[in-house]
C-alpha cells in the first residue's frame, strides 16, 4: 500500500490534536496536525519567557524547514545550527562542538533549543539539552515518522559510542513536541515506511484497533495515537525499573543484533526492527500462547508497508546470534525477551531460552 501522502493537505486547516504527556517531574504537550512549523513560536511562547534559542538541524532538515521555524521564533532570537545528517552525527565529539557553538553565541543557562529533524537529532539536541549548563528545555519539532510516533516522545536522549549504540545518555523530557504531519511529504518513501514498523510495534504490544487504522489512515490521528500510546507506558515507567517500558523493546533484541550485523546504514532502523518483530512473533508462539494467525496478520502489516519479513540471505544468522550474546541485555546468560501472548499485549519474561531465539531466527 501507498503510504498516505495526500492526507496531509486534507487536514491541514483542521485543529491540531494535541497530547498531554507526564513524565517523572514533567508534563508537556504534544501537537500533532499540518502547517505547525510556522506555530512553534506561539507555544513556545506560553511555555518561556525572555529566552534566547538554537535551532538545531541536520544538512538535509535545516533547508527545507529552517527559515520556516526560526521566523516563527523570533522574539527568541534564535540562532541556527547545523549537524552532518546521518547516525555518525551521534557522537560525544559532536556534542562538545555544538555545546561550544552554543556558548560561542552566548546561549546561556536562560535560552532552550530546538531538535528540527529525525531521530538523530532528537537524541543528540536532547542529550546536549540534559548537560548544557547542566540542563535546559529543548523542544522536538520531528520530521520523520519515526521520530514523531517514537523517538520524540518520553526523553530518552544520546549518543553512540565505539562500542554500541545509545551507551552515553540522559532521561531528559523535552518541554514541548510540534509533529508538522506536512514535513512527511519530502521523506523518502523508504524512511517514512520504517515508521510503521515502530506503529506495527505500539498495535501489538497496546492496541491491536491501530491495524485498522492503517487501514483507513488519518495520518495525524495515527501519529496521535501512537504518541499516546507510547507517552502512556512511559508515564508508568520513566526509567525502566519496573519492566513496563520494557515492552517498547519489542522486536528490539533481534532487531538491534541484526541492525548491527548487517551494517548500520544497510538495513534502516524499522527495516531491522521489522526482521525482529517477526522473530519475537515466533518466540511468543513457543513460549507465550500467541497464535500462528497473529503471526500471520503482523507479517502481512509489515509487508503491506515494503518492510522486510525475511532474513536477506547475506545476513548471516550465526554472526546475529553472536550479535546478541555480546548485548549488554544477555550478561550472565540471563536472558530477558519481550513476548506477546496476544495482539495488544506484551510482558517482559526470562522464560525465553537462548535456544528459542536461535530457532526463531533459523526460520526467519
Ligand atoms: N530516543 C528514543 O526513544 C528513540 C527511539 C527510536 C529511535 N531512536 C533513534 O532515532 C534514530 C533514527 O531516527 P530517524 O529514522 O528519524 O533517522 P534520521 O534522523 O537519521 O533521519 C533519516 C534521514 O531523513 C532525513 N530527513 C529527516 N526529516 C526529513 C524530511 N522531512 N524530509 C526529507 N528528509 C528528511 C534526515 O536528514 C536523514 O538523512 C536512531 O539514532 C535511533 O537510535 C531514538
Ligand atoms: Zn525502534
């Protein structure tokens, strides 16, 4: 199916939906619809006062929407800042330069920024954000699916090391998030698909109604939803000290190890996560009572999106395996998966052997 390009102008004039989301000590809002870009200024202004601003913004996000934000926020003052695009962007050195450029214009403990982007930015922002004098508000104003159904929510922010991905980070909630659904129209066919791979994720694990909604799609009230819903797990568990936010880890374990294998940059993040849900679909059907039928219609959701469902050959599985062993989520033999025992529901176990998972990654 062709994703839902036309939509946007179609509600454009309409409202935004807007979410409010608690978080440990913080609470802000969500706004999701078309033509907002240009309303990031007026809520920011009833958030901040006598504020200064960077927008910062990837080679590829700064031209097309740059001039957009800043003139919606010039009573900030707002000085524009602009990373390489791309994973490699996530660095501890590119935190040091952009926290240099910021003290260099004078930002100050006083100011805030705002991540104008995908997920990269949002996590690099939000990470410079956390340890800036240490600690100021950032707003994530995302333009990719993914960013704006998963990755500006709920303050997870970071960068990657030699070592791995995401190892360097903070828990630092931004204090406002404007999803412009219009900014969709300019991502590549295949970056916007691999948003519904983390959508497929949030039906499974909650609410197995959003399948239909893919259906019949309402792009802001799809992305609505899954911000709900993933603001929702987060609200009970900001940290991950009770297994709660666990669950959005689904078909991350495989997915991950695979993301790894086949080279960052080969296969995109929701293309991996895509493998992973299939994967963590057949280890539920071992150990956790989930039907071959929901299997059946999660493989059907993915594919319907171009996502992949089986393994390209010149992954190989064993390299995955080793992937795997040497997460940090398997030490001490140790291993904690999350299953679904239905669509719209899912809990994390360690009843899930090692040999399970190989088994499912054999048949994937
Ligand atoms: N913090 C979290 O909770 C969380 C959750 C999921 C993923 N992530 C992180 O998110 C990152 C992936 O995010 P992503 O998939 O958005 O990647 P990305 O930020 O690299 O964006 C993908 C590409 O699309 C370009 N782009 C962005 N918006 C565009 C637009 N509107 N039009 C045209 N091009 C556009 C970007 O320049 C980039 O080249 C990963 O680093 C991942 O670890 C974080
Ligand atoms: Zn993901």
């Amino acid at each position: 199916m062709k994703p839902p390009r036309a939509l946007s102008s179609q509600v454009a004039t309409v409202e935004p939906r807007v979410i409010t989301i608690r978080a440990g000590n913080a609470t802000y809002e969500a706004h999701v619809g078309g033509g907002l870009l240009t309303r990031v200024g007026e809520y920011a202004a009833k958030i901040f006062h006598a504020r200064r601003c960077a927008i910062i913004s990837d080679q590829n996000v700064m031209p097309r929407f740059g001039p957009r934000v800043m003139l919606s926020l010039k009573e900030f003052a707002p000085t524009l800042i602009t990373v390489p695009a791309g994973e490699r962007s996530k660095s501890l050195e590119q935190i040091g330069r952009l926290c240099e450029k910021m003290e260099m214009v004078d930002l100050g403990s006083t100011s805030f920024i705002v991540a104008l982007g995908g997920g990269v930015v949002g996590d690099l922002v939000g990470f410079a954000a956390a340890i800036y004098h240490r600690g100021i508000p950032y707003i994530q104003v995302p333009t990719t699916l993914l960013a704006q159904v998963d990755s500006a929510i709920g303050g997870k922010t970071g960068v990657n090391t030699r070592d791995g991905k995401n190892l360097l980070g903070a828990i630092h909630q931004p204090a406002l998030v404007v999803a412009d659904i219009d900014t969709l129209q300019t991502l590549p066919e295949r970056e916007l698909n691999q948003g519904f791979a983390e959508i497929i994720k949030h039906a499974i694990i909650a609410d197995p109604s959003l399948f239909e909604s893919l259906s019949q799609p309402d792009l802001a009230a799809l992305i609505a939803r899954n911000i709900e819903i993933k603001a929702g797990i987060v609200a009970r568990d900001e940290r991950d000290a009770t297994g709660e936010r666990a669950i959005l880890n689904f078909g991350h374990t495989v997915g991950h190890a695979i993301e790894r294998v086949a080279g960052y940059g080969t296969l995109l993040h929701g293309e991996a996560i895509s493998l992973g849900i299939v994967a963590a679909c057949e280890v539920s059907i071992q150990r956790a009572g989930f039907s071959a039928e929901e299997r059946a219609t999660v493989v059907r959701f993915l594919e319907k999106f171009g996502l992949p469902t089986k393994l390209p050959p010149s992954v190989s599985r064993d390299a995955i395996l080793r992937a795997m062993y040497s997460d940090k989520k398997f030490e001490h033999g140790e291993v904690r998966f999350v299953v679904t025992p239905r669509l719209g529901s899912a809990y994390l176990t360690s009843d899930v052997t090692l040999e399970d998972i190989r088994r499912a990654i054999a048949n994937l």
